[in-house]
C-alpha cells in the first residue's frame, strides 16, 4: 500500500511540474522518508498524503479484500 501512496504521489507531483520531488540521494531511505520528501515530516503529514490521493481519484478501495 505505502508503494501505491509514493506512486500516487509522484503522479501528482509531475502533473504540477514538481519533478524535482523524485530526485534521490545514494542513501537508502524508508518508505516513510521517502513519503516526507513530498509532504514533508511536520504535524499533519498524513492528512497531506492522503487529500491529494483521494481527491485525485487515486485511492485504492479495499472494502471487498475483508468479505469471504
């Protein structure tokens, strides 16, 4: 799930120009750390993940994934 956020995430940020936001260091980074360098780590992060995800059509509905 954490990769389909960074694609969604990335999607987003070429559609606006932000290319720059994908640009990678040599260092290995966690799922987390890599989320933060598009939302940043500050209070809220989470909510600024999930806004534009949702409001771009991009969420992943998983309702059926718990009926047997």
């Amino acid at each position: 799930m954490v990769n389909h956020f960074l694609g969604c995430l990335l999607s987003i940020a070429k559609r606006f120009g932000h290319a720059s936001a994908e640009e990678r260091s040599g260092l290995p980074e966690s799922a987390l750390q890599r989320i933060w360098r598009y939302v940043g780590d500050a209070c809220g992060w989470l909510a600024r993940v999930v806004r534009p995800v949702a409001n771009s059509n991009l969420w992943r509905h998983t309702c059926f994934a718990f009926l047997s």
